[in-house]
C-alpha cells in the first residue's frame, strides 16, 4: 500500500509536459494495445493479453537486446587491455577515464547498453502499474483510439485461479527466480583478483553480487506488492529474455584472444 501510495504521489510531482510525454507516449499506446489484445482473446483474458503483449515489447527491443550481449561480449574481449590501462593511470583518474573512453570507442563498445535496456523497463513497468489501477475491468472508452474497440467483457482471472487486479505471491517468486536466472547467464561473472582487488574490481563484483542477489529479492516484495499483472509482466519478460539471451549467444561467433596493450 505504502509503494503504490508513493507511484502515485510520484506521478503527481511531475512537471505537466513530462505527463504529457508519459501519457501520451507510453500509457496511452500500452493502454489501447492490452485493450485491444484483451479484445481479440479467446474469452476476452486479461492474463494472455499481458502475456502477447510482453512477447511483442521483446520482439520490438530485440536489437538493443542484441546489442546489450554484444556489447557484454566485447568488454569480456577487451577486460585484459582494461586492467592495463587502469592500472598504467590508476594516479591520474581523468587521463584512465579518456583512455577507456577511447578504447571503447576503437572496438565499437557502448559500456551502458545493458544499463539502458535496464532503464527502458521502469516507465513501462509503471504505465502498467495505473493501466491496472485505473479500475480494470472496466474499460475507459476515453481513452481509446478511435481504430480500438472496447470488449464487451473482460476476465481477469488467469490459468483459472490469479486475479490480475489481485496480488500474488506465486507470480511475485516467480518473477524473482526469473530475474535471478536471467541475471545469472546475462551479467558476467568478474574474475578473483590476482592480487590486491582495485576499487574498479571491487565495485564490479559488489555490482555483480547485488544483481543476481539481492536485485531478485527486491523484484519479489515489488511485485507482490502491485498488481498480479505486474508481476505476471515481469516473470513473463524475464522468462522470454532468457530464451532471447540463448538465442543471440548461439549466433555469436567466438570471442577472439584478447590482446595485451
């Protein structure tokens, strides 16, 4: 109750052009889309429609999917001429940042690509979170496109026993334990230290620990804590990215020796 008190009290603080750009350009095409998918679904289902429509953001996100591995795969090719650099200008922070900078921009490295993937989900997870609590099942006609029709019923019950404007425990682990194995075959794994641990080496492992760990364990109270939609959004994007993460790896070719400075 305190979180959803806060999303709202949050939207509320917004500037008016940002809800604007919010409304406008994320709730109301996430609306009109669930709307029309519940609208074609066998029995008009609330569950299935958030399902094909999760399906679709990653089939839409794919590239920069593919970029976010690509570029995993290429900071792991070029981690030995990284560990150079930061240790030939640990004295001289400015000059290692330049030096990274021009590293990665040599082998074509975007280092925030998978920060900004991570970074897309948040709006959308909160135009999903008052698309469910604008009263489902009944259906603002309002706020429709003038091509979307409104079903004339909906059911919100999904596989026979999860109330989609409910919340749920059983959705809430299972999207953890997807966010968990998701994380544990996406981030990298840093390597031990041969010697004495750099704040950098430190920081990554600390990172690493966080998302596979402790991230999870944060998505479950989350998502218990909103709408069973929510949740089954989340489980269901994390399982589809995981089948999307073995799909890009089997393309990849093999990551080249990695070259010393």
């Amino acid at each position: 109750r305190e979180l959803c008190s806060f999303l709202y009290f949050f939207k509320a603080l917004l500037p008016s052009y940002m809800k604007f750009l919010f409304n406008t350009f994320i709730y109301d095409p996430l609306y009109n889309g669930l709307v029309f998918l519940i609208d074609i679904m066998p029995g008009h289902e609330v569950g299935w429609a958030v399902v094909i429509l999760t399906l679709l953001f990653k089939i839409l996100l794919y590239p920069l999917a593919k970029k976010a591995v690509l570029t995993q795969k290429a900071m792991a090719a070029v981690e030995e001429e990284v560990k150079i650099l930061r240790e030939k200008y640990k004295n001289n922070k400015e000059e290692q940042a330049k030096k990274l900078m021009a590293l990665y921009k040599e082998k074509g490295i975007s280092p925030f690509a998978s920060f900004f993937m991570l970074l897309l989900q948040i709006p959308i997870i909160l135009a999903l979170y008052f698309v469910f609590a604008s009263g489902l099942p009944e259906i603002m006609t309002e706020r429709l496109y003038s091509f979307i029709s409104a079903p004339e019923s909906v059911d919100m019950i999904f596989l026979g026993f999860f109330d989609m404007a409910s919340k749920s425990w059983p959705l809430a682990l299972l999207a953890g334990l997807s966010q968990f194995v998701h994380a544990y075959i996406s981030v990298p794994h840093p390597k031990k230290p041969t010697g004495a641990p750099s704040f950098q080496e430190d920081f990554a492992r600390s990172m690493s620990i966080q998302v596979k760990y402790v991230f999870p364990i944060i998505i479950i109270f989350v998502a218990h804590s909103l709408a069973a939609a929510v949740a089954l959004y989340w489980a269901a994007g994390n399982l589809f990215s995981i089948v999307q993460e073995f799909l890009i790896r089997r393309h990849l070719p093999p990551t080249p020796p990695a070259t010393r400075a």
